[in-house]
C-alpha cells in the first residue's frame, strides 16, 4: 500500500510538471527528494532520519533543493520530524498526500517549514493521479484504515477506521487499466477481505472478486492482506471458482498460540486459522500459501512459540515473512509486561526461519516436472543479466527464472516453461521454453518503454518508501495483517 501510495505521489508531482530524475541521478543532483514512510517496525524511523541526516550538508549546498517527508511516520511524529530536522521542507500525513505539490509551492515562498497533518481523509486516494511502477501489473485500493484493535499495530491509528470504495468505482478502475495494456491487478487493503463493513455487505468482498472475473482481458487477480477472522466460506468458493483469481493467498498468523494471539486481540485462535488453510487446500489443491509471523511478542514463551512452529509444520507455507516483534510507542504491547529479551527472541527467530526455509524447498521441489505458465516481469531476476536468463511469476505467485527464448520476450508477455529445479525461494526452468505468448501487456510496457526514451532529463528524485520493502509490481507487498 505504501508503494502505491508512491505512485500517487509520483503521479502528482508529473501533474504538477515535474519530471523524476533519470535513474543513476545522484541525490546531490535532484531537485527535491520525497519520503513516504512506514511506522509498522523500528527500524523505519532509524532509516529516515539516518537518510535525514545524510541529505543534511547536501541541501546545504543547493538551498533550492527540498526534501519532503510524509506517510505514517509522518502522521505519528508530526512536528517531530522538523525538530530533529530542520532542514526538511515539507512534513504531509497518510490522509492528505494530494497535498504535496501545494505545500512544496508554499515552502518555497515562504521559505519556512510546512506541516500539514489531516485527522482524516480528504478524498479517497485512488481519485489521485498515478504514475504506475508497471506496465502489465497494477495495484487497485479498495479500502483504506483498519477497523481492528491488534495491540502490536500503530496502523489503525495513523490510517483512521476502514473505508470502503464504491464496488462500481473499483471496477471502472480495473477496467480502465485492462484497457491501457494491464493483465495482472492485485486488489488492497488494510484488511482486504473485510470489505463491505463500511458499505453493509458481508459478502461485498467475494462479489467483487467474481466482478473482477467477469472482466474481459484480466488474466490474473490477487489481493493482499486478508485477516483469518473475515475469511469466510464465500471468498474461498469466489477464488476457486473465478478463474482469474490465482490460486495464492497470503493469510497473517502473527502466531500460533491461542494466548498470544488473545494478547495480540486477534480475533481467531489455532483451530480456526488451521480450518481456514485446510478449505483452502481442498477447494484449491495448488494454491501456494504464505504469511506472516511475529517472533517474541511481550509474554511469548517457549510453549507458545512451539505452538507457532506446531502452525508452520501444520500448514506448511510456500512463504513466511517473518519479524522479531517490534515494539511501536502509542501501542497497548509497548506497555504490556514481559518484553522477551532480544537474545531469546533472536534464538526463536533463527529456529522459525530455518524451519520455513525447509518446508519453503519441500514445498518448491514439487514444483519440478511442472509445465508453468510465467507472467515475464521487470526486474525481479537481479543475476538475469549474468545468468542470460529472464524471470517471473508462476500463476502460484512463486518466482521462476527461465532460459532466454531465442524469439524476442518482453515484460508483461506470458511464457509457458518446464521446471527443472527448485529452491527455497525460486523455481528455474532451464530447458527451452515451450511457447511464448505476446501480450497487449507486452505491448504496453514496450509503448511506455519507447515514451520514457523520449522525456527530457527530470529533476526530481525517485520517492523510496522507508520501512517498506521495495516495488514488485507482480508480487504483492507482505502486510502484516493490519497494514
């Protein structure tokens, strides 16, 4: 979500007439720099203001440079940010992003520091203009907030309660996007598959993703991130039997002990996260399941972190992503008693990594012998060029590096390939392939290709997202449930 967030912020600015930076710009070269941050782990408020405090002598040396910070850390620290870094320009929430281009103006003339922080949303982010990472693949929002209380996450109190976007209007959206070139959306939210609590449809949600079936010219539908507690009947008969919703769900743990998840105020125990992945195993036999896991949350013991790997070995993911709990001041878990010291969470942490990354290969190694189907993608392969091979994304969502084929093969065409081997984290196709489809997806990466050649030098630096992993617009971003 942070990374479409991005995108809307790009989007704005080219509106506004500025142009992003060719790659390679150095940040002492750029105009402006931008920041949208996340405020679901530590570690993201280390990294801005270690970014912070490096841009410091570079904006010293061109006063016309500004730097921007908004997004949830922004929202949290507010008049914060300027105090520890006087130098920042413009400070924006998670509410009024549309805002940016106006308050760069107004720092610019009144040459001071501009805080805008909304307490709530002005317009529904997705009515922004956008400048998409891809070509062939789009993230949709269709909600924004979380009506959730998790003791862990700051989210809810930075994002505001859950709203709902007209089913009508996400559609349009889908639709406009399919006719620009797009054949992969992967649908957004705080808590996805709780839409419709704002509209008063229960089974809003599953509607939508048989909508979105319905809609000539999308290949593949994805959504991320669910919460076991809204995860009903309906959805999983919409995903097996729409047949352009891939068979992949990620679906939060967070852990597998019944008192820590009371702790955590997740509204589901063991049993019925177990049922949930065994529906989903017999409606959809191949679907690749990942999720999230938090090591050491306040209270956590040896018996229940046991019970979390009891869950692991149960529902054997494709994937987990994991973190060592993190504790977020303004959450009730900062406060809470028995913080686990960061040696046995470390300990915990290592035992769970290495048991997923076991179950990760046994699951992948029966892959091998499998005909895919691999949307090509941008970027996902980083030794392809080395390698002389391409990469992508199976229908599963599992990453596939394949051998060149001798016809030409662009980003957003679908080659069909026979696994070979299997890894932990990726599958390799090293015969030739069995075909290659070109797409209208292809066509349209290779019209913007041709457009970015033709666009003059820019002036304003890429907008990273602190504390959020980078784009991969063909791979939905992990959330961790509730942001």
């Amino acid at each position: 979500m942070n990374v479409h967030d991005s995108e809307r912020l790009s989007g704005l600015l080219e509106e506004a007439g500025y142009v992003r930076a060719p790659e390679g710009t150095g940040e002492g070269e750029a105009d402006i720099v931008v920041f949208n941050t996340c405020a679901v782990r530590e570690n993201a408020d280390n990294r801005l203001y270690g970014n912070l405090g490096r841009l410091a002598p570079i904006k010293a040396r061109r006063p016309g440079m500004q730097i921007a910070v908004g997004g949830c850390l922004a929202q949290k620290d507010r008049d914060t940010i300027v105090n520890k870094a006087p130098w920042v320009d413009v400070v924006f929430g998670t509410h009024n992003i549309g805002s940016l281009p106006v308050l760069l103006e107004r720092a610019r003339v009144q040459e001071e520091a501009q805080v805008e922080i909304a307490e709530s949303l002005e317009a529904f982010p997705s009515t922004l203009p956008t400048r998409r990472e891809s070509a062939y693949a789009a993230w949709v929002s269709i909600s924004v907030g979380c009506n959730n209380t998790c003791t862990f996450c700051i989210v809810p109190a930075l994002r505001g309660k859950e709203k709902d976007r007209r089913p009508g209007d996400i559609l349009a959206e889908v639709e406009t996007l399919v006719a620009e070139g797009v054949t992969e959306i992967t649908l957004l939210g705080q808590n996805v598959n709780a839409y419709g609590s704002d509209i008063g449809d229960r089974e809003a949600f599953s509607k939508l993703l048989r909508a979105c079936g319905k809609v000539e010219g999308l290949e593949r539908v994805r959504f991320t991130s669910p919460h076991p507690r809204d995860f009903t009947d309906d959805v999983i008969a919409a995903m097996a039997e729409t047949e352009n919703v891939m068979p992949q769900l990620h679906m939060p743990l967070q852990s597998g002990s019944d008192t820590v998840l009371k702790a955590m105020r997740r509204s589901y125990r063991q049993e019925r996260y177990l049922g949930i992945i065994e529906k989903v195993r017999a409606a959809m036999p191949d679907a690749a399941i990942s999720t999230d896991i938090i090591v050491g949350f306040p209270g956590e013991t040896e018996e229940d972190f046991e019970q979390t790997l009891h869950v692991v070995r149960e529902a054997r993911f494709a994937q987990a992503f994991t973190f060592q709990y993190s504790k977020r001041p303004g959450t009730p878990a900062a406060e809470m008693e028995g913080q686990v010291p960061k040696a046995v969470v470390q300990e915990r942490y290592e035992r769970l990594v290495a048991l997923q990354e076991e179950i990760s290969w046994e699951e992948n190694k029966k892959q091998v012998g499998r005909t895919l189907e691999v949307l090509v993608a941008e970027g996902e392969g980083r030794k392809d060029d080395a390698t002389r091979r391409l990469s992508g994304r199976a229908p599963d969502n599992r990453l596939v590096h394949f051998a060149r084929p001798e016809e030409p093969v662009r980003p957003g065409d679908v080659v069909t390939v026979d696994i070979t081997y299997a890894a932990p984290h990726h599958l390799l196709a090293e015969g030739p392939a069995r075909g290659v489809r070109r797409t209208r997806a292809g066509d349209a990466w290779e019209r913007r290709n041709a457009a970015e050649e033709k666009k003059p030098a820019g002036v304003m630096l890429g907008l990273p997202t602190v504390g959020a992993p980078p784009p991969q617009p063909v791979a939905p971003t992990a959330g961790c449930g509730c942001d």
